[in-house]
C-alpha cells in the first residue's frame, strides 16, 4: 500500500485543534502523506486526497466535462508548488 512508507499511516503530524489548513498557513513539508496536487503540463490545479494506492478524491470543481481527457498528473509528496 502506498502509505506503508509513513509510520504511522494517515495520522496527521498536527493536533486537531491546530490544523494550519483550517487557519490558511502553510504545513510542515511532508506531514499530510496522503494530500496530493493534481496537475496539467506540471501546473497545480488541485488538490486530492489518496484513498487507496489508485485512487484520488478530490472535488468535481476541479475538472471541467469538456476536459476530462486530458493527461493530468498526481504529484504525490510535493510541498513547494
């Protein structure tokens, strides 16, 4: 599974109560493993969350109908986007 590198799997690094993506700041590099970038020709678009090791959940906001065949990438354990 692709979590298995993180010990432990999917448990933040931060208390719930200081959450810095409720507050707008930024996170420790690499402490949110399972938060992806969906991007097009290395661009930032979205964000998703892994919830197996195929499979992203993300908004359907973030793709419009006529576009969905394009080749967009997941970059997974990227920080400075």
């Amino acid at each position: 599974r692709f979590c298995l590198e993180y010990n432990p799997c999917s448990v933040s690094t931060y208390p719930l109560d200081e959450s810095p993506l409720a507050s707008g700041t930024e996170v420790r590099p690499h402490s949110l493993p399972w938060h992806v970038s969906i991007q097009y020709e290395e661009q930032h678009l979205c964000s998703g969350t892994l919830i197996d090791d195929q499979h992203v959940l993300t908004a359907a906001s973030c793709f419009q109908s006529n576009l969905i065949h394009i080749p967009y990438s997941v970059a997974i354990d990227a920080h400075y986007l």
